[in-house]
C-alpha cells in the first residue's frame, strides 16, 4: 500500500487517504467473512 504524495498535498489530506486506505482493508475482510458464513 503505497500513497504518492501530491504536490501541494497537506498531511490532512494524505492522512485521510491513508485512512480510506485502511477502512477499505478492513472492510474487504469482513466481507470476505460474512461470505463464508
């Protein structure tokens, strides 16, 4: 998982996309498990 920096892009910014990133992840897991279920 790697952001690239945006020029001009404030630590806010990358510090949501990174916790878009993560949200994400988890989200996909717990999909994978309620599919199994």
């Amino acid at each position: 998982m790697r952001i690239k920096k945006k020029r001009g892009a404030t630590d806010e910014e990358l510090f949501s996309l990174l916790l878009n990133e993560v949200l994400n992840d988890r989200a996909k897991k717990i999909w994978e498990r309620i599919k199994e279920i």
